[in-house]
C-alpha cells in the first residue's frame, strides 16, 4: 500500500486528533460511535505512521509504531471474529427479513415512516401494521403514513430530515421512506437526487422482485444501477442475514459526514426468509478477507479485515475487523465486548487511499491546511487551541480590515458559537440559502443571503471583502457569480500576506474543489468555531488589547449600502371597481393588486409583531415565490428556510411542510408555494387531510412560471413559451373537496385580515390561502455570466438586451 505524501501528512495528523473528538457516545440510532477499542495508542494519539510505509508495496503491512502506555489487545483470530458476527446476528434468530428491518428500525429511532404500498413491498408493509402480532396488542411504536405518490413520500422523509432537531449524537435524524419496485423505485429518483443534492438524510427501503424471478418479472427494475448515481450507497440485499448489517450501514453513511440518501433494494423471498442457525453459520462462514481472491468475487455487505502488530506487521494479526459498505469503497466497524453492537473505527490507516479519504469525507479529521502562496508548498497542523496553524488563522483573521462571513449550511447545528465568534471580531454575516437562521437577521451584523437572488450588501462585500470566511458552505455557483471575477480583493489580499480565504468544510474533497483557500480546515462548523472562539478568548485573557477590531469602517459601509440598497417590493396603484353588497347594491370599492413581495412582507410583520418567529419552519417550491422568501423573511432560527437548492425541484413545498411539521410538532410550518410548483403534487393535500396534518399553505398564484417567463424575457426576445398557468384549477373548490378550510384574497385591502385569519385562527387544523398576485420578477438577479456584483436591481428595459446564452440553467 503506497500513500502520498499528502495523504501521509494528513493521516498523523488524523491519528494526533482522536481523543477529544470521537468519545465513545451511544448515538440515538444505535451505533455506538466509538474509538478504535483494538488499539487504546489510535485514541490518545500515541502513533504514528512509519516513514517505511510511504514506499511500501501495496501487498504490504502499514506498521505502527508503539508508544509507551500502549496495551496490545488480547488477539481474535479469524475464527473468533465470525463467532462474534454469529453472536450479534443471533439477537435477530427466529425474525424474517422483514421483522428484522422493522427492528433495525426500531434500533435506529426512526419514529415515522412515509411510504406507499405495493406486492414487492408486502412482507415489510405488514411490520408496521398496529395488529401485527410483534406489538402485542400495544401498536406500532413507527407511526406509518400513506402519501399519494413515492415521490411525495420521498420529499416528506427530506422536509423531516432537513428540519428535525438534531438528536444526541449531535447528528440530523434520516427520514425513511418505504416503497415497492419498479415505477414504486423510478418515482423516487428526483427525490434521491435532491437529497443528495442538498445533504439530506434518507434511507429509502424498496421491495424487489423475488431472487428466483426472471430478470423481466412484473415490476422489477435494476433499482440498485438507477439509484447508484442519486445515493451515497445503493445495494440490494443477499440474504436476511445481512439485513442488521446492511441497516446499521446505512444510517451511519446516510448520517455521516454530509449527510446524504442511501438505498437498500429488498427482494421478496429475502423479505419473507427466516433467520435460524444456519443461514447465520452460512452467512459467517462466507465472509472473506478484505483483499484476497475469494473478496474479488464478492459483493456482499461485510468483509473482514485482519489488524497486526509489529514492524510491518510481522507479528501478525491481532484482531479481526469488519469491513462495511463496497468493496472498494467501505468503512471498518468493530464489534464491542457482548458483541451487542458494532462501532466504527472513526479514523483508521489499514486501509488504501482512495478508502482513506473516502472515510474522511464521513469523520472530519479537525486538520487546517495552509498553502504558500509564494511556493503552492502545503503544511498541516492540529485545529486546535493554542496550535501553530490556529494561531495563524487568528492572526489573520484579526489583520484583515474587511473580512466577511459566508455561514453554509454547515453552521446550522452551530448558531451561537457563529453569534459568538461574528460579535467578537466584529465580522458581517451574509447566509446561502440553506443557512438562513443560522445567523439571527434581527443582529445588526446580519446580512441576509448571498449570490444570484441574494441582497445587494452581501454581493458587493463578498467582492470588496479582503479576507472571506467561508464555514460549512462548497462554493456552488449560485452564490459566487462568474468564478473567475470572484473575490477579487480576496485574492489580492492573499497574494500580500494581509488575507485571503479561509474555507472550513466536513469533506475533505472539497479542499480547493471551487475555490483555491489560503487555509482549509477539515472539520465541522461547531469544531471549528469552538476552536476560534476559546483561541479568541485566550489571546484576550493575555492581553485585553487583543479585544480592539479593525472593522469599524467597513461595518459603516455595510450600513451605507444597506441603506442605499434595500430590497424593493414592488406595489401598483389602487384602482376604483364596482362590485355589490349583500343587498345586491351597486358599490365602488378600491382595490390594489398584489406582488409576491408585497404578500410575503404582510406575513414575515405580522409573524414578527406576534413575536412568533422563532417559532416558525417554512417551506418553498422554486421559482420566483422561493426567492421572494429568502429574501424578504426575517429568519431567525437555523433550518428554518426547507427549500430545494443545488437541484431546484418545483413541487416540493408541500412534502417538505409535511415532513417539517412531523419533525417540529410545536412549530407553525408554513408552505409559501408558486401555482406551477403546487400544481405539480397537490395530491397530497390527501395525506395532510387524511392524517389531520395542520399545516399552513399559502399559494402566490400569478399563472405563470414567473423565473422562467423573466428569462425569456430578457434572452429570447418575449417568446413565451411552456411558462404560463392559463387554465389552473379553483385552490378554494380543490381544498373542499379535501375538506380543508381555505381563504382567498386578491387585493391589498383584504390582506391584512385575511394574513391574520390564515397564520392565527385554526392552529390545529390544515388550512390553504389562495393568494392572486401579479406578475413581477424577483430581483436583485445577478446578470447571468456576470461578476456577483453586476445585478440587475430594477425591473427596467435594457438596451440591447443579454445575450441568449447566457440564459440561466
């Protein structure tokens, strides 16, 4: 096995870094995360690799060399390590594969599950049934939902996933979807790539058909080839007795690192097989060797992996550990002391590289890369108080004199250490669009979102700013405008030593993916922020003149072009029309239409001046109502904004509300949604009525799809085309006939009560607001192909127009 030097420099650091972050926690999914049990030195960070190693063969051993306090485990030969994977296997004797899932399940504190029914699917479906005889009369501890589609299945699991409360491992629950093969596994495609897309946990569980079926059986389709590409794992199980593998697995893959989709295809018979003593034996004698030839042909769950001592391993092995997930691309798990539950073995250097940095893009190693600029010459340190590198970033971060906050979606689980680090140093905040409420907007250092629809402060600091501090965020190319114009006093800052970019990501791939950084840290937001802070508060108990700031003069040109740069909402004048009172008299009434903006601003007052926002999980389509959102909601709590981002799914607001409000109980979850979005899933107006789900729907309803309709606009000369709604259905007539309460405002004058009525009145019940708006665009837009700060902010003719390949995708 051969290691870069990169990769060398990167693993000591790794093995120097375990014992604060990875202590030993049962996590509320049933893995128990922990450290490496085999060999207590990896804990304390007692080893390191053997400069040998670089330049070994890759038939090999990775030595490594002990440190005093090492304790050499007693050795588990390959005959005891199967012995303890029967072991673990037998809590699950006498279960089918089916029992077996529900259990896992069960194990992994999935509370709800959404789904729709089908053959392929039978055997598990019955699991959840309340008189099933596994729940002894007492009723399914999983609360099942049937949606009226998979795909609104799917998008319900990513609305729960994406706003639950993380649980006690710190981590995003998974949302779990249950469905049957062929169309059962195609409709979920689009919401597998979302998920993936956006960092949702799912784990999606699809009937198949039997093993023994002809491979053009009714219903069956190659669901593992579809999904592969939409999923961070996709497999179809080999025998029941893989199933508590195969679940373990695919909540650690789906929860770790950036969460993501995973996918686990069920045959029929396998659903319905029983586990007993042999099939266990079968399965247990069957595991192979990591590497060996009999591992060449074998595509199960689990290999084994043998651990050695000594110099290059010539002690031989003295443990045995399992290898989870592909051949090629897995993650080794131990088996504790009752052989009760597997733990992974959170960072590990048996493995070769391309697996290493697999296994790192899921456990942040909390290293901070630093590049020369003179030389491109990298080096590595601890993200740690008091380290070299950390010491650095402060030093810069407190140099820079216009340093600016991009908070991603990684700084969700952290928004106090962000309030806590931004107020210290005196740095303005702008969001992406999945970060909004990760930094409370009510803070005079806010500034709203960032990129192609975001504010104009926000894009014209980004490019002013001399240092950015980008946390938890990957640079996609909505927030960053054309790349080669971006940051450009960023990067002149670097090249003079007084700034730069520091990027702050869970996967390490995504070091210089986008943007090349003057320091890459390969952590988590939280351990990154907690490390800055405690650094920040130790340099000022030293020495309180650390506490000045250079930021003064750039937070007064925030305000400057805050204030000379707001938002507009647009507003037309009112208009006198006739109409009759209920006594059938003639009366004239004026009347003023509406914009998308100018309803979402009445909703973001009166929500404020209820002091109800903190309260409040919002969920959007995509189009021109999802930006009209994002920028005119006052967000104040982290995933509080569930919206389709790097995909841009339409439909999807209704599922997301669903799934919100079954993760946020307490909360009021409301869906503001476009008429082209709603049209597309307004089936599910079946499960919000069936199961008495109380959202709150509120349709912008301009005919159109609006985004689109604008970019023809301004790139195809006006040639309207597939963009307007001319014929959509009666929204109050749709929702009785669900038997849901709905509203209906068409004009300013009514709005303010109407709002009132639909935010305030029936908090326990589902209710809909129909709202008929005008056509306006959503602007600022940053002129495609253009640099951040080249918006357009008015909606005026230009002449000449754009340049129609430059049209937004």
């Amino acid at each position: 096995m051969k290691f870069s030097l990169a990769a060398t420099s990167m693993l000591v650091a790794v093995a120097t870094n375990t014992a604060s972050a990875f202590a030993p926690s049962r996590s509320a999914f049933g893995i128990n995360v922990a450290k490496n049990h085999m060999n207590p030195s990896f804990n304390k960070g007692l080893f390191v690799l053997n400069e040998d190693a670089i330049e070994t063969s890759s038939s090999s051993k990775i030595s490594i060399e002990e440190s005093e306090g090492r304790v050499t485990p007693p050795a588990r030969d390959l005959n005891a390590a199967r012995e303890s994977t029967a072991a673990y296997l037998s809590k699950y004797l006498g279960q089918s594969g089916a029992g077996i899932i529900y259990s896992k399940l069960v194990e992994n504190g999935v509370d709800v599950v959404n789904g729709y029914s089908g053959g392929a699917v039978l055997p598990l479906l019955d699991q959840f049934h309340p008189d099933h005889p596994r729940h002894e009369g007492n009723g399914s501890s999983i609360r099942w939902i049937t949606n009226s589609n998979e795909n609104s299945a799917g998008h319900i699991a990513e609305g729960y996933s994406k706003s639950a409360p993380k649980l006690a491992d710190g981590k995003q629950p998974a949302g779990v979807v249950v469905a049957t093969s062929g169309p059962g596994v195609t409709n979920l495609i689009t919401p597998l790539q979302d998920a993936i897309c956006d960092g949702a946990p799912m784990v999606v569980l699809c009937g198949q058909a039997a093993t023994t079926a002809p491979s053009d059986a009714f219903q069956a389709a190659p669901a593992v080839d579809l999904t592969r590409p939409c999923t961070k794992w996709s497999y179809q199980i080999k025998s029941a007795a893989e199933l508590p593998y195969v679940l373990d697995y695919a909540f650690f893959i789906a929860r770790n690192g950036r969460p993501g989709p995973v996918f686990v295809d069920l045959p029929k018979d396998l659903q319905n097989q029983v586990l007993d003593q042999d099939l266990i034996d079968s399965f247990t004698s069957g595991i192979p060797m990591k590497g060996d030839e009999a591992a060449a042909n074998y595509d199960g769950i689990a290999r084994f992996l043998p651990r050695h001592s000594g110099a290059n391993g010539d002690n031989g092995p003295t443990d045995h550990v399992l290898h989870l997930g592909l051949p090629n691309q897995g993650m080794l798990f131990n088996m504790n002391s009752e052989n009760s539950e597997i733990s992974p073995i959170l960072n590990d250097n048996s493995l070769d590289e391309a697996e290493v940095k697999f296994a790192l893009d899921h456990n942040p190693s909390n290293t901070v890369f630093s590049r020369n600029q003179d030389t491109s010459e990298q080096t590595t340190g601890d993200l740690e108080v008091g380290s070299q590198l950390v010491g650095k970033l402060y030093n810069l971060i407190k140099k820079a004199k216009k340093p600016l906050i991009i908070a991603g979606q990684g700084c969700n689980e952290c928004p106090e250490e962000l309030k806590q680090f931004a107020k210290a140093m005196q740095i303005p905040v702008a969001t992406t669009l999945h970060a909004l409420g990760a930094y409370d907007e009510r803070d005079e250092l806010a500034l709203n979102m960032v990129g192609m629809h975001g504010h104009p402060t926000p894009n014209f600091m980004t490019q002013e700013a001399d240092l950015i501090i980008c946390i938890g965020s990957r640079f996609d190319d909505r927030i960053t405008g054309r790349m080669g114009d971006y940051i450009p006093e960023a990067r002149k800052a670097a090249e003079e030593y007084r700034g730069g970019v520091i990027h702050v990501d869970i996967r390490l791939s995504q070091k210089a993916s986008q943007v090349e950084p003057t320091y890459f840290v390969h952590s988590t937001g939280k351990k990154f922020l907690d490390t800055i802070n405690a650094e920040i508060a130790n340099r000022r108990k030293q020495d309180p003149e650390e506490e000045s700031t250079n930021t003064a003069e750039w937070l007064k040109h925030k305000d400057a072009l805050q204030k000379e740069y707001p938002v507009k909402v647009p507003h037309f004048p009112t208009e006198t029309v006739k109409s009759t009172d209920k006594d059938g008299n003639e009366i004239e009434l004026n009347r003023t239409r509406m914009s998308a903006q100018s309803v979402v601003t009445e909703m973001n007052r009166q929500i404020l001046e209820a002091g109800k926002m903190d309260d409040c999980v919002f969920s959007t389509g995509v189009g021109i109502h999802q930006m009209v959102a994002a920028q005119l909601i006052t967000w104040t709590q982290p995933k509080q904004m569930i919206s389709s981002g790097s995909l841009g799914t339409m439909g999807v607001a209704l599922g997301f509300v669903i799934g919100c409000k079954l993760a946020n109980g307490h909360k009021m979850c409301i869906a503001v949604d476009g008429d082209g979005s709603f049209n597309m899933t307004f089936t599910e107006l079946k499960t919000v009525a069936e199961q008495n789900i109380p959202v709150k729907i509120m349709i912008l309803d301009n005919e159109s799809q609006m985004m689109v309709e604008y970019w023809q606009r301004l790139f195809h000369d006006e040639r309207y085309l597939a963009v307007t709604n001319t014929v959509n259905p009666n929204y109050g007539l749709l929702a009785d006939s669900f038997g849901i309460k709905n509203l209906y405002v068409d004009n300013e004058e009514n709005l303010e009560e109407v709002m009132r009525q639909f935010l305030f009145e029936d908090p326990d019940k589902p209710v809909l607001l129909h709202a008929r708006i005008e056509r306006t665009p959503c602007l600022p837009l940053v002129a495609p192909g253009a640099p951040l700060q080249d918006m357009i902010l008015e909606d005026l003719e230009l002449e000449g127009g754009f340049d129609a390949s430059a049209a937004p995708s």
